[in-house]
C-alpha cells in the first residue's frame, strides 16, 4: 500500500527567476495600464504562500501576486537602503557603526561592498594590495547595517601614464 499523495516545494521567484524571500524588494520593469506608467516602483515582500506572494507598496499599498503576475508586470528582485532608495553600482554608502563603503557589484542574490578598513558586520576578504575588503550583503544583512546611500559616485577615468611622468 503506497501514499499516493504528492509533495511539491513551492518557492517565491521573480520575473528573472531569482528566488525571492520576505523582505527582499522588487521593483515593477514592465508595467504600463490605463496611462499610468508603474514601472520603477518598489515592493517589499511581506509574506510567500503557495497561493502568493504578498508584495507591500510604497503608493499602492498591499498586494497579492501569482507567478503569472509576478512575469507579467517584470516584477524584479532589486536591493534598497534603509530608506527605500535602490542601491546601485558606483554609489557610496554608510553603516550605522559610522563606516563607508563602495558597491561594487549588484547580483541576483547579494550586493558587494568595498570598504577603506575590516567591516564590524563579520567576515570579509582582504584585497591582496592591502586596498580594503569587500563583503558581500543581502538584504537584511544591508537592513541590519543599517545602509544608507550617500552619494551617487562617479567612475574614475584610467588616464594612463605618459613617459616616466608620474600618474595623476
């Protein structure tokens, strides 16, 4: 005699197929209805189900999505700081302990930061040329630090180096 009943693991994904946990943010990529353009908006996860994904508004409120949904209004997993400005590369950022840091890199699954010196929040691997550290974060690794954008920053154009001349 054997169960025929059937297990399945269900698991939140965005429209990238990312997988997405309660309080990780989406922003809206393709959504345009009646006039109004909801594309850029973000969302905070507040709850996954088997029947949905409840998503938290800043200007909508609360709402609940199926996997449909989630593909047809490009819902996307983004990453933002503690006061719901989305983080990007280039932008410098601040810790509640007082430090700075550098993205470096914004992934699927985590963002890097590049700090001057150790970070407080736990491990972090050593630039080789003793140039800082890097860490890695996700979302409520960047809520707990407390991050905060702090200016957008520019690339640094290579200029190269003419003759013996020293670089600048």
């Amino acid at each position: 005699m054997g169960n025929n009943s059937s297990f399945s693991l269900w698991a939140a994904q965005d429209a990238d197929g990312t997988c997405l946990e309660v309080g990780d943010w989406v922003e809206c990529t393709t959504a345009k209805t009646g006039g109004t353009d909801f594309t850029a908006s973000l969302g905070r996860i507040t709850h996954i189900s088997t029947s949905g994904v409840t998503f938290e508004w800043k200007l909508w409120g609360t709402y609940i999505y199926n996997d449909r949904e989630i593909q047809e209004y490009g819902l996307k997993k983004v990453f933002v700081d503690a006061s719901g400005w989305k983080i990007k590369e280039d932008q410098l950022l601040s810790l509640n302990d007082g430090q700075e840091a550098m993205v470096t890199l914004v992934d699927k699954n985590y963002v890097t930061l590049k700090y001057s010196r150790s970070s407080a929040y736990g491990l972090y691997d050593r630039d080789l040329t003793g140039a800082g550290c890097t860490q890695n974060f996700k979302q409520r690794d960047l809520d707990y630090a407390g991050v905060v954008v702090r200016t957008q920053a520019q690339r640094r154009v290579d200029r190269g180096c003419a003759g013996r001349r020293a670089c600048v």
